[in-house]
C-alpha cells in the first residue's frame, strides 16, 4: 500500500476549478491519523496545523485524507497522486 510520507507536499485539483489547487504538507503522522498544515501559493504555511485521519482508498491500494472534511465534492489527497 502506497503511505504518506513526513515532510512531503500533497496537492489535488478542485472538482469545481480546475485552476484552484489545494497544498498541504504532511507534518506528522501516525498510523491512523496525518497532521497538515496548508500551504498557500507560494508555497509558505498560512494557518495552523489540524489533523485529520488517514483511510484506505477504495480499492486498498493507496492512502487517503479529507483535509477540508466529506462533503460533495471535497478535496481528496492521495498518497499515490499529488506530491509535489
């Protein structure tokens, strides 16, 4: 299973625009949750760290999270797809 790693910046695309790209970095982690910081576009932090849990993708394959919280259409990172 493809697992996120400390210290690597993830970032997915917005189902709404696709101009608009959401960046974390993964500053801490343990084996079910991921602490992140978002990054803003030039790639400082802006905000204060939050954790959210880790969950297998749906076919077991990769890790996910749900920084901004399920909700129709919400960002998804991926381990496997998005870092940058």
């Amino acid at each position: 299973m493809k697992t996120f790693e400390i210290g690597n910046v993830y970032a997915t695309r917005s189902a709404c625009d696709h101009d608009c790209i959401f960046s974390y970095r993964l500053i801490k982690r343990t084996a079910k949750r991921a602490t992140l910081v978002r990054l803003d576009n030039n790639g400082d932090a802006y905000g204060k760290p939050f954790a959210r849990g880790i969950s297998a993708w749906y076919d077991d394959s990769k890790e996910a999270i749900y920084p901004e919280g399920k909700y129709s259409m919400c960002p998804i990172l991926t381990a496997e797809k998005g870092v940058i």
